[in-house]
C-alpha cells in the first residue's frame, strides 16, 4: 500500500514523524533495538530505516530478531519515498512454514523442536554498511562499554569472546519452533535460512552461523 492510497481514506501520514505519532498512540511497550543483525539507523521516536545493506544483498525470510529472546510482537512498516522498483516486504504465515516443514522432513523438524539452535555471529567494532549483518558490537548494545554490552549480552543470555576488532556472540541454545498460545498452533520461529544461506561477510561463514544444539 502507497502514501496515495492512505491519503485517500484521511489517513495522513506523510513523514517519519507522522508515522512515529500513529505507532506511539497505540501504546505498546518499546522494545529497544538490542541483538539485532541489521545496520539501521534510528530517524525518530520508534522509527528506523530498513536494512541499509547494499541492494544486491538478499535478505531471506526471517522473523525479526528470532535469535535472541527478547523480540518484537507487533511490527509497523512505513514507506516515505517508494521505490521506482521492487522494495516489496512480502509475508509469509509461520505456521503454514511450520506444517509444511514438518510433512516433509518430520526427523529434522523434531530435532530443532527437541534441541532448538545455536547462533554465532562475529560483529566489528562500527557499522559495516557493505553487509546485510554489519552492525557493530557499538551499535547492536547501545554502548560503548564493553562491560555494559556484557552485562546486556548476559541478559539475552549470550555469550561474548572478545576479539582484537570486535567480537564473537554465541546465541542459544534458543528455540526454533515456538507455541502460539493465543491462536493454539505451532510457528515456525528462527533465523536459520537467513543464518545459513545471508550471514557472509569479512567477518562471518554463514556455514558457521548456526546449528542444532547437542548435549
């Protein structure tokens, strides 16, 4: 949906100010951008701009910050300038991936649900705007402190190795298949595809980004 289309229903949401006044007047609790892969940068109030990555980088389908415990219920998407092509933002059903998955690789299916995975990912000292995982340690904790992005680290129940530029994370065991409660049916909820096949850059081998746990 365009800009022309809202504006025709009286529904005038013209700018990232606009659109943060329409998200806030909801009254949903913020959930601080802490852990995320995306190099983003905060325009206003709750807005962000989308992955800022090169346009050649693709970016599979994800649930947003599925890999670490702490993610967002509700999302909002705004469009401020459409793009000449492309720029969709397709969405797909987590329990239809969920019951397909399972129909065609039932062992595999248990074994996440069983064990769940492990994420590792290697973040720089800033931004790295060539990757479409470039965000640095600075940025992913809020802070320049090591010790402060520790202790935020310990909280989502990550592991930290710090290196001479930057740092390793180590994720998990998190889960991979998730119960929604409210609708009483499985989800498929990970960022194994995303992980496995768009986690490459200077610092990162997707190959090495994540795996099934293993007591």
């Amino acid at each position: 949906m365009n800009l022309d289309s809202i504006s025709h229903r009286g529904f005038d949401v013209n700018t990232a100010k606009d659109f943060n006044d329409v998200v806030e007047a909801f009254g949903f609790e913020e959930l601080p951008y802490v852990g995320g892969a995306a190099p983003r940068t905060n325009v206003v109030g709750r807005v962000f701009t989308a992955n800022e990555s090169p346009p050649d980088q693709k970016i599979p389908f994800h649930h947003e910050m599925a890999q670490v415990p702490e993610f967002p219920s509700k999302l909002f998407f705004f469009c401020e300038v459409e793009p000449g092509s492309g720029g969709e933002t397709p969405i797909v059903l987590s329990h239809v991936v969920y019951e397909r998955m399972k129909e065609r690789h039932p062992d595999f299916v248990e074994k996440l649900e069983e064990h769940g995975l492990i994420y590792t990912r290697v973040l720089g000292e800033e931004d790295d705007p060539s990757s479409p995982i470039g965000r640095g340690w600075k940025s992913t904790f809020l802070t320049n402190d090591k010790s402060v992005a520790a202790q935020r680290a310990a909280k989502l129940g990550m592991t930290l190795e710090w290196l001479e530029d930057g740092v390793k994370t180590i994720m998990g065991p998190i889960p991979a298949i998730k119960y929604d409660k409210s609708r009483n049916r499985k989800i498929w909820f990970n960022s194994m595809v995303a992980a496995y096949t768009g986690w490459k850059d200077a610092r990162n081998d997707p190959i090495k980004a994540v795996k099934i746990w293993r007591w």
